[in-house]
C-alpha cells in the first residue's frame, strides 16, 4: 500500500513538472497603423518627439506610467525626446478599458484514468473525456496613439494628424496598468507605418520586451 502512494505522489509530481513548463497562452492583440491620406510620412530617427499626457486623467499615476513607456518605446527606435518648443512630432495617446463581461467557454474535464497506461501513446499526457461549459469574466483593453506634426500644431494650433495606431485585446485580466505593455509592444513595433486592416497578433505573457517596461 505504502508503494503504490509512494508511485501516485510521483505521478502528480511529475504530471505538475509537465504542466508547469508547456507554454502559457499568448496575448492576442488586433492591431493596425493608418498614415494619414496626402500628408508627409513620419521621419525616421533621429527625429525628435514631445509625449503629451492627459493633466486631467483620473488616475495620474496610471497617465505618467504610459508616458514613460511610450518614451521608452520611442527611444530604443531612436527617436529623439526634447522639449514642447523644439520637437518635430507630438504623441498624443488615450486607453481604457471596458466593465468586465461573463463569457461562457470550454473547458477540459478530465475523466480519473487519463494519465498513462499501456493504450496512451504518451505517458502522463492529459486527455480531455469532454469539454465542459465555464464562464469566465472577460475585458476589452485597447490603447490609441496618434503622431501631430509639431510645427503647425506650434504655429496655429492645428491638430495636423500624421499616423494613429490602434492595439485592441480582450482577456482575463482586469489589471490595465500590466496588460498596456502589451498593447504598447506590438503597436511600437510598426510604428509610424501604414499596414493595411487591422490583423491579430500573438505575444507571449513572458515577453521580454512587455517585461522590461515595469508595472
């Protein structure tokens, strides 16, 4: 009796060892890039940029967290921070996120005798006897970036757009601040370009670069 503890603990063991380092489920964002129809494309690096934040958004600490990632972002491509006075591009941005929203979804129900055995093609391999119906509470995320050219807006207050991104996600988690990094990783990553419809694109939860930005 002692024995066949002793071998179920194991299995458990190493069932958890298994599940514990397959990957995690990647964020998927829907994301696109417009530039502006007839105007001038936005310069590449070194041109220099001005990050305008919201004085009045309801959570200040939250806005200035944004601010310095977009900084972040906009310096490893090279691009030159300066003063109001003296910058190219302005960068305006905005992002919420909507009430959470029960959404009913599959999930694996796993009959007692799943794990190993002569008829498994993989031992310890978990295979589902049925989905089962669970709900889980969803959030739509989404973020909006928009280049101004810096000189007009100077000159007579002109709001002239010149490219405005978008990066939409919905998922899990209702923690915001954590789940921008993301938002703002894949929208830096074609910034300044025009791509088309909007496409969906994967990033994995243990990315470094969404990791690098802080909380």
């Amino acid at each position: 009796m002692h024995a066949r503890k002793v071998t179920a603990a194991l299995i458990l063991l190493i069932l958890g060892l298994f599940l514990g380092g397959c990957a995690t489920v990647p964020y998927q964002v829907q994301v696109s890039g417009y530039a502006q129809p007839g105007a001038a494309a936005v310069a590449p690096p070194p041109a220099s940029f001005y990050v305008i934040d919201n004085r009045d958004a309801k959570d200040p600490l939250l806005e200035q967290a944004v601010k310095s990632k977009i900084e972040k972002l906009l310096g490893i491509q090279g691009y030159v921070l300066t003063a109001f006075d003296q910058a190219d591009y302005y960068l305006v941005y905005s992002y919420g996120q909507g009430e959470g929203r029960p959404v009913a979804v599959p999930m694996p129900a796993y009959g007692p005798w799943q794990y190993g055995g002569p008829w498994r093609p993989y031992a310890f391999a978990p295979i589902p006897d049925y989905y089962a119906p669970a709900v889980r509470t969803v959030y739509d995320r989404w973020l909006l970036v928009n280049v101004i050219e810096g000189s007009s807006y100077r000159g007579t207050g002109e709001f002239k757009r010149l490219w405005q991104g978008q990066a939409r996600s919905t998922g899990t988690s209702g923690d915001l601040r954590s789940t921008l990094n993301y938002l703002l990783v894949v929208l830096f990553q074609d910034f300044g370009k025009s791509t088309g419809p909007p496409r969906l694109v994967n990033i994995e939860f243990d990315d470094f670069r969404a990791w690098e930005m802080g909380y």
